[in-house]
C-alpha cells in the first residue's frame, strides 16, 4: 500500500502533544488504539500520551518521553515535533487518517488470507465460504470508516445537560447560528449548523431583502458568509447590501445626485460597516447542484468561519437529465442542499418562488401564503428543517398597513405559523415592536372580513 501511514501518525502524535485543548485530546485518544499504528515507536508513544491523559497528567514532549522509558525518545520526539507542519486544530483529521489506514491494512491483510485460501482450494463447492468471507472484509471496512457511530443515551444526554447550564451561564451555544435579526432568533431560537431553511414569497415579498438581512445579520457579528446570486450580479447584491444597511431606497444609490448631505452621511456610514464583512457572492448563472455543492465545501475548507450559504434561487438553477419529472429535479437539489448542510456544519438558506397563479386565485383576505404554495413543494417540504415565507399584504391591498411579515410555515424547533413583522420601508425591512405591528394587522383584518380575526398558531 502507498499511502504514507507512518506520515500520519507523525502528524497525530504531533498535534495531540501541541494541543491546548483538553476535551479535543481527551475525544481523539478515546477514538485512537495504540495497535493503529505501524510502528513500535509510534505504538510506544500513543500509549504514553494515553497514561498522560488518564492519570490527569499534562500531556507535553516532556511527559510523553518519561513515559515511553527510552534514553533517545525525547530527541526522536523533538525531532518529528520539528519537521512536522501538523497543526493542533486539525488533530481530528489526524485521527481519521490513522484509523482508516489502520482499517485500510486489516482489510489488506485479510484480503490476502482470502487470497491463500482460493489458492489451496481443492473443492469448488466451498465457493461460497470464500465469497462470505470476502464479502466481509468489505461489509466490515464500509462499517469501520463510518463516522458516525452509535451513542449511548446517557453520554448524548450529559452533554446536552453541559450546554443548558452553559446557556444559564451565558455561554453561546456553538451549534447554534444566530441570523442576527433579534426578532428572528427570538421565535426560531437561531439556525442549527445542519438547518436547510427554504426561505419563499411572491415577487416584490421582500424574500432576496430576507435572505440580504440575514447575511448582514450573520456578519456582524464577524461570521462569515457565501451568496450564489443566479438572478442578480455581484453589483446588484452589494447595492442592495449597502442601500439596506443605509436604510436608503436602492434608487437613491443609483440616482445619487439626489441625495441630500444626510443621505450621503447614512451612504457612507452604511458602506463602511459593511467594508471589512466577510461576504463572499458568486454570481455565476446556470450552475447545478454539483457546482453549487462542490464550490461551498471548497469555500468551507478554506473559510471555516463560514456560517451561512445562500442559494438565490432554486428555480434558476441547472437541473438535473437524470430525472424527467421536474418536481424529482427540484427534490434532488433540496436533498443535496440538506446534505451539505450535515456534511460541512454549516446552515443553507434556500430561496424558492411561489406559485403565483395558485395564491393569486384565492381571495384578497386569504392569499397569506402557505407551504404548499412553494413551486414543487412536496419534496422540498419534506427536506426543509425551517420554511420561512414572506408576504406583504400591502402588495393585494393598498389598503393594509404596510408591513412585512415572515411566517414560520415549518419549523421544528419553534411554534409553526409563528410571525415576525418588520416595517417595510424604502425597500427594506426595519425592526418594530412585535405586539404594534400584530394589533395593527388584527385590526385590518378584522375590518376586512366578515367573521373576526382570530390568531391561529399553525397554518392552514
């Protein structure tokens, strides 16, 4: 086999002894036998730092050179300490490298044992115990580089346990994205790092404004952010970013002899908290769900601050020849977005028109949109965590308060047919007092229906 093991088992011993953090070591020695290892050195040293770890010891060169008893091991230690470039926050990568080259090995060796058994056969009929047992390399080789191993209840519910009282104590939750829009958070609790939020509404809702709010949101706080705009350009992305941050209508950048003095004040103020953000926009029309997947894991590796990956829109995106029927199409892109999301820990927002005709043909006072109002709904329904749909009643009735709402269409982690409300103002959505804008909406219904209005707390 060509693969460099003794290199990564270098590297692992490298950054287990150079690392600062106790609970990461403590991970990593738990997952990581001594008899993983090649050699009687590495074998010697792994089993030190683990003596380190269980006596409570601190785990250094030092240390781990005391404990493998030989007179040259403190300088074989500072040697491959020396010439390796192993960083300590990527010990579990490490760690994985040296598991399945361990498993990669066991498979090998057995493989060959199958082999010697072929050779010696004298009897064709024993075929099949051969089969099985060749099947079985591979069945247990599939099993032992799966990630993703059974957890007992109890050591789930510790920890869970740990991150409640973190949470009492003040601590940020760092499995939760905060979309930095306080209303927001306050009903859903914050996006999950594996959450797809499929965030909809008819043209002229606000739903590109959302998704832009969201970034903003999720920016300040020195997270960083991925947009894949197949409808608008780069320009048009920042333009809205800027005239939103700015509180400016969009045309007064694109018409800026008309501002007054304080309009150029709130221009440059809002550039210059936006200038140093770390938004990343590709605006690349026509890509697939491939290129969309494969450029934000590549982003991810090279930007792990990444908190957020926006996808405006699903309907502009290249579908897939596979399938024929464009609602598969649709809950292919949904499915590999979910996965994404799972596979690099990081939260995508997925933004989807609705079907115009269907809400368009219910009366004025009903066309608060719905889930299954989505263009190809059922699939993406299913794979969504969060559904998050825009309207303005405004846009039916010029008559209505002029208000955005967001309204909380799935959400496993909150109330379903929860509302956050915004003023809508020069295009954009400014924060207001829950309680106001809600009575303000029961009034214009109520005196726009023939039965009084009456909150419900699911859609129907």
């Amino acid at each position: 086999m060509k693969i460099n093991t003794g290199r990564y088992e270098l590297d692992l011993i490298t950054a287990t002894i150079l690392s600062k953090d106790y609970d990461l070591q403590s991970t990593v020695i738990d997952k990581i036998s001594a008899d993983m290892f090649t050699s009687n050195t590495t074998m010697r040293a792994w089993e030190a730092i683990k003596g380190l770890r269980d006596n409570s010891s601190i785990i250094d060169i030092i240390g781990t050179s005391e404990r493998m008893g030989g007179d040259g091991d403190f300088l074989w230690l500072a040697e491959i300490i020396g010439d390796s470039a192993a960083l300590p926050v990527n010990i579990t990568g490490y760690a994985k490298r040296v598991r399945q080259s361990s498993y990669l090995l066991n498979a090998r060796e057995r493989l060959l044992e199958s082999i010697k058994v072929i050779d010696e056969l004298t009897d064709v009929t024993q075929v099949k115990t051969v089969a099985g047992s060749i099947e079985a390399v591979f069945d247990g080789l599939l099993l032992e580089t799966n990630d993703k191993k059974p957890q007992l209840f109890k050591d789930v519910a510790k920890d869970y346990l740990d991150k409640i009282d973190d949470k009492l104590n003040g601590k940020v939750d760092e499995h939760i994205v905060l979309s930095g829009i306080p209303d927001l958070d306050a009903k859903t609790g914050g996006f999950n790092l594996t959450d797809l939020i499929v965030l909809a509404g008819l043209s002229g809702s606000g739903k590109t404004e959302a998704a832009i709010s969201i970034i903003r949101g999720i920016t300040s706080a020195d997270n960083g952010a991925l947009m894949f705009s197949l409808e608008m350009s780069n320009q048009q992305v920042v333009e809205r970013s800027i005239s939103g941050q700015a509180q400016l209508p969009v045309s007064s950048l694109r018409n800026p002899a008309d501002l007054t003095q304080s309009g150029w004040a709130q221009l440059s103020q809002g550039y210059k908290q936006l200038l140093d953000r770390k938004i990343y926009m590709d605006d690349q029309s026509g890509l697939s769900i491939e290129d969309i997947v494969t450029r934000s894991k590549r982003h991810k590796r090279d930007h792990p601050d990444c908190s957020v990956i926006i996808v405006d829109h699903v309907g502009l995106m290249k579908l897939s020849k596979n399938e024929s029927r464009h609602d598969l199409q649709v809950g292919e892109i949904s499915r590999r977005l979910k996965d994404l999301a799972k596979e690099i820990q990081t939260p995508v927002v997925l933004l989807s028109q609705l079907t115009g005709k269907q809400v368009m043909a219910r009366p004025v006072m009903e066309r608060e949109p719905r889930a299954q109002d989505i263009k190809d709904s059922s699939r993406i329904e299913e794979d969504a965590d969060l559904i998050l749909l825009c309207h303005r009643q405004w846009t039916h009735d010029e008559s209505a308060p002029n208000i955005a709402e967001i309204i909380l269409a799935k959400a496993r982690h909150a109330i379903k047919g929860t509302k956050v409300y915004f003023r809508f103002c020069e295009g954009h959505f400014v924060a207001t007092a829950q309680d106001m804008a809600s009575n303000e909406m029961d009034v214009y219904k109520n005196k726009n229906t023939q039965t009084p209005y009456k909150k419900s707390s699911k859609l129907s």
